[in-house]
C-alpha cells in the first residue's frame, strides 16, 4: 500500500461505533490490509491454544458467485420472515437493516473480497458443550478481524447465512471435509458511515449471582 493503513484508533472508540456495515463500494482493498486485518485477528485465544483457523480470502468471482447464490437462497426465506415480523411490529429500525440485508444479497458478486473464517478439526456433536467451545475458538478471531477493520475505516459484517449448507459451501471453497466454515465476513470501503451504536443498557441485562436479580438495573 502506498499509504499504510494506521490502527491507532482507540480500542472504545472503534468498539462504540463498530456496526454492521453491508452496503459497501466496489473499490479494491489492498491484499496487504487483508492479511493485516487477519495477522491481528489471530492474536485470538484458541481453546487449548490449537491455533486451528483457516482464513479463505475470497476474490475470484465464480467462487463469489457461489457465495452470493447460497446467501440469496437463505435470504429468500429469512428475509420474507424478517419482514413480516417486521411489518407486525410497527418496526421502521429494523425494516432498515432489512433493507441494508438485502441490499448485500443483491450486490454480493460487487464486494471486493469476502474472508470466510474456518476451523480445522472435527465439531463433536455430544455433549453439547462442545460445540459453545469449538465455535469459541473463532469468534473472537472474527471479532478481532472487525475491530481491526472499523481501525482501518473498513467496512464489514458477520454474516453465515451462505454457509446453509456447509456441503455447498465446501464444495465452492474446496474444503476438505476437516475444515468446517464458520463466518463470511464481506469486506470493503463503506458506502455509509460509521456511528455510535444504540444498546440497552447495561443495568438492564446484567443479573447479580442468579437470573433477575438486577440491582444495577436503573
């Protein structure tokens, strides 16, 4: 890169204005901010320190095109739910981050890269606690991943409806079966902008010792 990205945004600051970013431009980003973005997301725990991530950099657009096709299936029936429960509700917030899901869906193919974030090793089906500790080995890689991205003014979401079907999704990565996707993560330079996000309040979900206990609770 020409002018190299600096991540010196304050960890709150990038951390109270992290948000879904979907609608994003078709401009390039530069293969040395991507491996950046994933060198900082491997500085990640890992359960027993396996260390077993896998990131697929998706450019090409036939693989892209796959991608999109499996989101758009999944979308297809979600979103219709979305927005009938949306419409119930009297919800215009939520009929816009509809709007912003389906604007992704339409324009999948354009996002310059898509980073798919995977696991090596086999998911244990029983007890089913294993699977709250093999997913815990990548999320906070992919979080890591989005707050580096929010740093470098990038924007990015955390999205798996095109792993519906992990066969398809295998198949169009061309994954063996001991590695399992997790995440697609689309990257790119936001069309919008970045902002405070609106949460409930911290009083209102934290419980002392045991479930409704909620002394802090304004």
């Amino acid at each position: 890169m020409a002018d190299p990205i600096k991540f010196d945004m304050p960890l709150e600051d990038a951390m109270v204005t992290q948000r879904a970013i979907r609608r994003l431009k078709t401009d390039p980003v530069d293969d040395a901010l991507v491996l950046k973005l994933i060198e900082l997301a491997l500085k990640a725990p890992t359960g027993s320190n396996a260390q077993n991530w896998e990131f697929i950099v998706v450019r090409d657009p036939a693989v892209k095109a796959k991608l999109g096709k499996m989101n758009r299936q999944a979308w297809n029936i979600y979103g219709g739910i979305g927005r009938r429960m949306a419409t119930r509700a009297g919800d215009p917030k939520m009929g816009k981050i509809l709007d912003a899901v389906q604007w992704q869906a339409d324009h999948f193919e354009e996002i310059p890269v898509i980073v798919v974030a995977c696991l090596r090793g086999p998911r244990v089906p029983f007890p089913p606690v294993a699977a709250t500790s093999y997913y815990g080995s990548i999320y906070p890689s992919v979080q890591n991943l989005l707050l580096a991205a929010r740093s470098a003014g990038l924007g990015a979401a955390l999205i798996t409806l095109p792993l519906w079907s992990t066969i398809l999704a295998r198949r169009a990565l061309g994954l063996p079966w001991t590695v399992s996707p997790c995440a697609v993560v689309p990257l790119g330079w936001p069309k919008g902008r970045y902002g405070p996000t609106t949460r409930r309040p911290v009083g209102e979900v934290v419980h002392l010792d045991r479930f409704g206990n909620q002394p802090f609770r304004s």
